[in-house]
C-alpha cells in the first residue's frame, strides 16, 4: 500500500510540474494556447494571471516531494498537499472548467486515500 501512495502522489507532483510548466512558459505558446484553447490576444491578456497560477502549482509540487522524501514524517505534509490539490481542483472545477475534477481534484483524492490507507 506504502508504494502505491508514494507512486500516485508522485504522479500528482509530476501533474502539478506540468502545470507549472503550461501555465508558466507555454501560455502563450501554440500547444498551450491549444490546451486551454485561447486565441493569442486572450492569452497575452491573462499570461501574468497564468504564470501566477503556474507558480502555485509549482509550490504544490514541491510540498507532495517534500513529504515524499521526509519519509513517515512526511505523512503530514502529504495530507496537507494533497488536500490543498484537491481543494483547488473543485475549485477550479466549479469556477473555470469542469474537466479539472478529473485533471487535477481526483488523482489528488485517489492519493489521499492511498496514503491515509498507508499511515495506519
């Protein structure tokens, strides 16, 4: 169960450096503006707003490594993370697209339960 955990809040953390990477350097650019279809002039009005965003998950990323590598005593961490994830998730679900449930929102959940599941 303990791999299971530490696999798929990797995967979240690996998700989340993606986003970062999307937001940060590829708003603008063809595949990002693709991704979150936008036309090039709405993607130059919101690119501060995204590289913010892509900033934040960055930071959520790099707490999911965090408790990763503090091994048992990361347990807390790792909740904290991964429920910020999934709080941002429904909230970018019921605010902006409905498909970051699943994106972003249920990967987290699936992780949380597996570490909670590990920690007892």
């Amino acid at each position: 169960m303990n791999n299971a955990a530490l696999f798929l809040t990797g995967l979240v953390a690996v998700l989340h450096v993606y986003f970062l990477v999307l937001e940060t350097f590829l708003w603008t650019k063809p595949y990002g503006m693709r991704v979150f279809k936008l036309t090039s002039e709405r993607a130059e009005m919101t690119k501060s707003l995204a590289m913010n965003q892509g900033l934040y998950n960055g930071f959520l990323a790099a707490g999911l490594v965090w408790g990763m590598m503090a091994g048992t005593d990361g347990q807390t961490i790792k909740v904290f993370f991964l429920s910020c994830v999934i709080v941002a998730g429904i909230f970018g679900a019921a605010t902006a697209n409905r498909k970051i449930l699943w994106v972003q929102a249920v990967p987290g959940a699936l992780a949380l339960a597996l570490v909670c599941a590990a920690g007892r």
